[in-house]
C-alpha cells in the first residue's frame, strides 16, 4: 500500500510539473519557432459521425399523407442514424503569414449510416407488386431499412487562422471546402434498389468549419480539431422508377456531419 501511495505521488507530481510547462503562468516555451517555418507537415487520425441530410417534393409528401390513411405510417421522413466512424490522413501546411496558413489535408475516412423508410411506403411497394404470397415480416424489415457503408478518399483545402500564441497554447478557426472519392458508391452498377443495390455519385464537394488549438510540446505540436462538414451538391443516384419508395420524390440529399481529428506535427 506504501508503495502504491509512493507512485501515486510521483505521477502526480510529474504530471503536474507538466502542465505547469504547458499550462502554467509562465510556462517554458517549447518550440518557440515553429511556426515560422515556410512548410510543415503532420498526420492526424480521428473519429466522425456522418448523416443525411434529406430534401423532398411535395408529391412525397401528399403520396406519404394519402398512403397513411390506408397503411398507417411511424415517420413521414427517411430516418437517419449515424455511427461513429474513423479518420487517418496526412496534413501539407504552409505558412502565409504569422496568423494565416494553407493547409492540404488528405485523408481516408470510413463511416456508416443506417436508414430507416417509412413504413407506409413498403407497404404501398408490396400491395402493387406482383406476388403470389405477402412478404414476410423479415422481408418487410430489410425493404425498411438498409445499412450505408462508404468509404472515402477526403481531399480538404483550408485556411488555418491563428491567434496570438499565449505560452504553449495558440487557439484558431479553420474554413475551406473539400472534395470526396466515394470508393463505395456503386455510381458503374446497372442495378439499383429493386435488386438490393444502393447507389451513390462518385464525387461530391462540402465546405468546412471548424475551430481547434495547438499544444506545443517539447518534441512535437498536438492539435486536438472539432470540424464540421456540410455537403454541397446531391449525392444520391436515383432508381429507374421515378415512385421507388426508396429514393422517389427526393430533391436532395447532402452530407452532414462532424469530424473529431487529433494532429500531432
């Protein structure tokens, strides 16, 4: 027990020598030139929570109204639930003056998105196709809902402005637009919804805000960034049949979302 309490002590103790460097009144300066280096390079990994964001017609919302009458409905809106996913890429930064920087920041992100239809609507596809029996309750369910896997190559261009560096500490905002390479998006497949194939534009186009602040270290600079992510143009690529209870009557959908990143220069 001595022993424990004895470690304890000294982790303490440690730990609160270091944030007296870092954090404290007048901390040591680490790094006192580092951003007045013409280029720098880091990699950043981290998290994301991605969602749709969906735009309809009014013809789905008069088909929803009148279909609920005779079916019954729990939601007139495609649910979406977003899960968290990962981010790992690379970061160019090149400095244009003492507050401003560009900055490339190239990356891999994985996500997935379960979407949930409304019922009204896969009761309506059932009532009119022609079948021989009445689908199961499991067939019902995977025509609801449908599990969005994609996989991105993310292209971010920004601008990084900085404030004034306060001992170890330098807080700034982060904007600009990116570009992203759905690997997943199935946007080549002949097939769509009908034969169980969600499909998707290859390329899409977002801007990005986001704020953040650098820790400079003895040995290194760690920048802990929350950023958001806000689609610019319409992903979706529709079924053949314009009433597809899966993707008709949608103007618009656009990706939204948080990225959660930690960079360490």
């Amino acid at each position: 027990m001595r022993k424990l309490f004895i470690l304890f002590v000294i982790l303490f103790t440690s730990a609160n020598v270091s944030a007296q460097w870092i954090f404290g009144k007048n901390p040591i300066r680490n790094k006192p030139d580092w951003d007045k280096q013409r280029v720098h390079y880091g990699y950043y990994i981290g998290s994301n929570f991605l969602n749709f964001n969906y735009s309809y017609d009014k013809q789905y919302y008069d088909k929803i109204r009148e279909l609920s009458q005779e079916y019954g409905t729990d939601h007139a809106e495609i649910q979406v639930t977003g899960a968290m996913g990962f981010n790992v890429g690379l970061v160019g930064n090149l400095r244009i003056n003492e507050y401003l920087d560009l900055r490339f920041e190239p990356g891999l992100v994985y996500s997935k998105r379960d979407l949930k239809f409304p019922s009204a609507l896969i009761m309506d596809y059932y009532a009119n196709k022609p079948i021989e029996t009445l689908p199961t309750v499991q067939e019902l369910l995977n025509s609801s809902s449908k599990s969005i896997s994609t996989t991105l190559i993310h292209f971010p261009l920004l601008l990084k402005f900085s404030a004034l560096r306060t001992g170890n500490i330098r807080p700034y905002v982060v904007g600009g637009f990116s570009a992203d390479l759905n690997l997943s998006s199935n946007h080549k497949s002949e097939d769509d919804n009908y034969e169980g194939v969600w499909r998707m534009k290859q390329w899409t186009t977002n801007y990005e805000l986001g704020v953040g602040v650098d820790i400079y270290f003895e040995y290194f600079k760690f920048s802990p960034s929350i950023r958001g992510v806000f689609g610019l143009n319409d992903e979706l690529i529709r079924d053949r049949n314009p009433d597809s209870p899966w993707t008709g009557h949608i103007t618009s959908m656009k990706t939204r979302g948080i990225f959660l990143n930690f960079t360490v220069h």
